[in-house]
C-alpha cells in the first residue's frame, strides 16, 4: 500500500470556502505536487497568474502542482494525470458543493487500473459556521458530507458566536464523532492536517475514542486535547455542554482482543453490506486475524469494501480489532451479534 497515490477527497456545501483550500494549494510554495482535479474550471476562481501552461484540460502551476477539470469522466482524467511524467505526491479531487462524495471515492475502489495506482487516503468536508445549522435542517447532503468525513474544517468561524459554535460542534460530533474537527478562518489551516493523513489508518482516527460521547458529563475529563486551539490553550467546557444525537445518524463502534476468524468475518462483512449498504455511509477496520502476524485494515464506501494487509503488528502493540459503521438507522443489535460471532 505505501507505494500507492495518496487522493484526498474534498466535499463541501456552496461557499463554505473548498476554493480558498484549493488556491492555497496550488500557490503556495510547500514543495510538493498536487494534481488538484476540479469539477469545472471556470466556476473555481483560480488565479490565471498562477498557470504556466494550459492545454485543454490540465493547467501547470507556478508551484509544480497542476489543476485539471472533469467534463467528462473522473477515470480518465486520473488515468491521464498518473501517466504524466515528474509523478505527483498526491491527488486532491474536489466535488461539487451539492455531491455526495460517495461515488468519488468509489472510483477508488470500483476501477482496478486506477485502484492499483491509488489509494483514498481521506475525505476531507469544509462546513460554513455561519449556515450549517440551516443546511443541517433543508439539505440532506450537507449531513451527509459530516457523516462521510474524515476531516472536517467548520470554516468562518469569526462569523458565530462562541456559544453557538460549542452547539455547532456538539452537532457535528452527534452525526460523526470520530472525524478530526479543526476550526477555522478562510481555511487557514496547515496543510498537512489535510493532506496526507492516511486516515485508512484507523489508529489515527480512533485516537478518539466513541465512548466519551455516550456521557457528555464526562466530556472534558480526560478529552482536553480535543478542545486544544491553535495557541495550547486548553478550553474547558463546563458540565452545561449540550450532547446532541443525531436520530437519523449512527455510528456503530466494535472491538475485541479476541482473534478474528477471516473465513467468518469477510462473509459476515460482505452480506453486511450488501443488505445495509444504502444506509453505511462508511465503514473502516483494523483487524487482527488468527494466525496472521499483519494487521489487516480495510475501509468501505457503502457496498464497496476494500481492505489490504497493512504492517506486522510491533512488539508490545495490542493486538485488537476495531471496526466503526457510520450511517442511517443502522441495526446496532445485529451488527454487534453478527461481528461477535466472527470470533475465531
């Protein structure tokens, strides 16, 4: 898997400020090469003083990256970028304020040449502070876009006061509590909290562990660093923080040191999917399978799943598997007995 292309994914409603990432990254001088693919030129106001060389669908940048457009089809254009001389770092593809990112992260999966080449390496969701809690009411893709993430920028948040950017965040956490949440001011973020974040590797993500989220009046006991702004300063919440649950969004959250039977567990995961797929937005694993010295990490897009050996587990690392569903009204129960039973 290292040798794979890096593709983050960047979703977000209309004007939540994906535009202001992209011309980050296609003019600063951080020295590496992104391929920035977006959905139409024209609407991504994108600073011609920055393009060396336009021919018809991929621009060359001041800064070594390139920014090409998708008219057509997705496949071609990576097909086309990965056959370019002087490779890129990383890809970044953005999607339309309106899309479900589902099927962008499919091509992942779904196209064996480019799966071969490529690897998702994050889904990365920029939300304005000002409009989320109305997007959250009228646009179902908006919820969608925070259930799906990895990242999530909550932008402009000069424009909110504070206490109703606290209620923001308790939202954001009731519908995916397990993204990384950074706030921000026309996404000044740094970019390697976005990019390259190999955010496949579950360790990363479930430094947070779901369980606090069932007792917001623990909340601020041993969770500080999620309340760690950009100047160390910790913020402590006070037992009045607002726990929110989204009724229409779940996550379902599994582990066990037990050993995993893999001629039980991939069956069980795929029948999974296969039935409840329209509602698992995502799913992502480490498991430690019996007789196996590899953890096995594997990650899913609806029905789409797929996994890969990852490393040797180190001396000393507990060896546990750990599986989260992200989704809609997702069967908590049977999900739980159906993994129980995959016990080797």
């Amino acid at each position: 898997m290292p040798d794979k292309l890096p593709v983050t994914v960047l979703t977000g409603y209309l004007g939540a400020g994906k535009t202001t990432l992209l011309n980050r990254i296609l003019s600063e001088q951080h020295g590496h090469k992104y391929a920035v693919i977006v959905n139409e030129f024209g609407e991504v106001g994108i600073d011609n003083d920055l393009i060396v060389g336009a021919d018809e669908e991929i621009f060359e940048m001041n800064n070594g990256c390139v920014c090409c457009t998708v008219r057509g089809d997705l496949v071609r254009i990576i097909d086309g970028l990965m056959r370019r001389k002087g490779k890129f770092d990383a890809i970044i593809l953005e999607t339309t304020g309106l899309a479900d990112p589902a099927p962008v992260a499919q091509t992942f999966f779904i196209d064996d040449n480019i799966g071969r080449k490529a690897k998702l390496d994050a889904v990365v969701a920029v939300a304005d502070a000002k409009w989320l809690k109305d997007r959250l009411k009228d646009a179902p893709e908006a919820k969608n876009q925070i259930a799906f993430a990895d990242i999530i920028l909550l932008n402009k948040t000069d424009l909110v006061a504070s206490d109703e950017l606290g209620e923001l965040e308790a939202r954001i956490r009731g519908i995916n509590p397990y993204a990384k949440l950074h706030k921000t001011q026309r996404c000044n973020i740094a970019l390697p909290e976005v990019l390259g974040r190999n955010a496949f590797d579950l360790d990363r993500i479930l430094d947070i562990e779901p369980e606090f989220l069932a007792d917001a009046t623990h909340h601020h006991q041993d969770h500080d660093h999620h309340h760690e702004h950009e100047d160390g300063h910790h913020h402590h919440h006070g037992g009045g923080l607002k726990h929110y649950h989204d009724e229409e969004m779940q996550s379902v959250s599994l582990k066990t040191v037990d050993p995993i039977d893999p001629d039980k567990f991939f069956p069980w995961v795929q029948d999974l999917v296969q039935k409840e797929g329209p509602n698992i937005l995502r799913c992502k694993g480490i498991l430690s399978f019996k007789d196996d010295d590899e953890r096995f990490v594997f990650q899913g897009v609806h029905m789409i799943l797929d996994g890969d050996h990852q490393r040797p587990w180190q001396p000393g690392e507990k060896r546990e598997s750990r599986i989260i569903f992200i989704g809609r009204n997702l069967p908590e129960a049977k999900i739980r007995e159906g993994f129980a039973a995959c016990v080797a």
